[in-house]
C-alpha cells in the first residue's frame, strides 16, 4: 500500500518516555542480535530488562526512547495497518512476539532474518527489541483514583542501531513502535515508524506493506 501517514498527538508518546528511567522503567525484556558488514548474523542476545546493570538500563533505555521521543509526524509517524495487506505475515509474528514477552528465541530469530534479508548496509548494525507492559493510569481529578489503571497497553520498541567499538550500538537510524499508542490506549489498526534522517529505508518500511515516498 502506499505510505500515507496520520497526525500523533505528541502527548500520547511524552506519557510513554516519560516512565523510560532506570527507576520508573516497567521494561521487562530486551533481546537483539548484531549483524556484520557483511549482512551475516553475528549472535544475540535475549536478557531480563531488571537484571540489566544500572548503567545498561539506562544507555538501553536511551535508545528506546529515542523512538518515541522523536519528532512527532516528521522522524515519527503513524501508518494505518491494512486487514489484507502485504505485511500481515509480519505484523502476526510481531503479535506473537509480544504476546510472549520476547521469550521465543524462535520467533525472535525469525524477526531478525527478516530484518536482515531486507537491510544491509555493508556496516555492522544491531537489531534491538524491547518489550513492555504499561499500566495507563485513569485521567482524573480524584485523586482516590489517579493510581487505578484504566488498560494495560502492551507493546514492542524495535531499534536499528549502527555499532560503534564492535558490539556497543549507537543512535537508532529506523525503528517502530507497535502496536500504536493512540488516545492514551493501544491501537491495533496502526504503527508508528521511525526514519532518524532522510535515508531510503523503503525496504525495512515495505516488511509491513508501506510502498512509496515518505
């Protein structure tokens, strides 16, 4: 389909980075694998979020923030997602992933070939994926009520890196956040990709049926 993409209220993703700190964090896993010059996998790794140092939970929580902190509908946008269109297959291994908490070392590897048949820029990059599970707070004056929890929204950050000092990523260059946050709620009809500069990643935005100019 073609890429044609809807406004993101800003304050939807603020309310996310806000919470990406060492101490609020609720980021339960972190997994990823490094791919050569070459475009040849070269290992992973798949950790406890909390088990993390502090120092690693807060250069991986920089990195996954860097998705939704971004400029809002110029870095950062949102794409609808089409019920028959050709990234189904993908957005379904991505429900699955989530839906396991990045625990399926199967499923992960099968994302990451995916990633790596369709991106290979002839310098070592990493793959991160991030997962998470947010309680979204009421909205209200009563403060009785304000730590209740209207939804879980559970998601998934996904962050290219290139790699500095061989396995140490740097700043993401392209990246999504699914499902959607919209409205202070998850939105199963959309995802939001992230380009951090004017660089052609048509065929990383094609894996989900996105054809076109930006």
């Amino acid at each position: 389909m073609e890429k044609i993409s809807e406004n993101i209220n800003r304050e939807d993703m603020l309310e996310l980075t806000r919470r990406m700190t060492p101490a609020r964090t609720s980021f339960t896993r972190i997994a990823g694998c490094y791919v050569d010059q070459e475009g040849d996998f070269d290992g992973s790794f798949n950790i406890n979020f909390l088990k993390l140092s502090q120092k690693d939970k807060a250069k991986n929580l920089e990195i996954a923030k860097t998705i939704p902190f971004s400029k809002t509908n110029v870095q950062l946008k949102k794409y609808k997602i089409e019920a028959a269109g050709k990234g189904q297959e993908l957005f379904r291994l991505l429900s699955a992933v989530k839906e396991c908490g990045l625990k399926n070392d199967a499923l992960m590897d099968t994302f990451y070939d995916r990633i790596m048949e369709n991106y290979q820029p002839r310098e070592p990059y990493g793959v991160l994926v991030f997962h998470d599970r947010y309680d979204v707070p009421v909205k209200t004056s009563d403060k009785e009520r304000q730590w209740e929890s209207e939804e879980v929204y559970e998601y998934l950050i996904c962050a290219l890196c290139p790699l500095v000092d061989e396995y140490e990523p740097d700043k993401p260059f392209w990246g999504f956040l699914y499902p959607a946050f919209t409205d202070r709620s998850c939105d199963w009809n959309h995802i939001n990709i992230f380009h951090a500069d004017d660089r052609n990643y048509d065929k990383l935005d094609s894996l989900f049926g996105l054809e076109g100019k930006r």
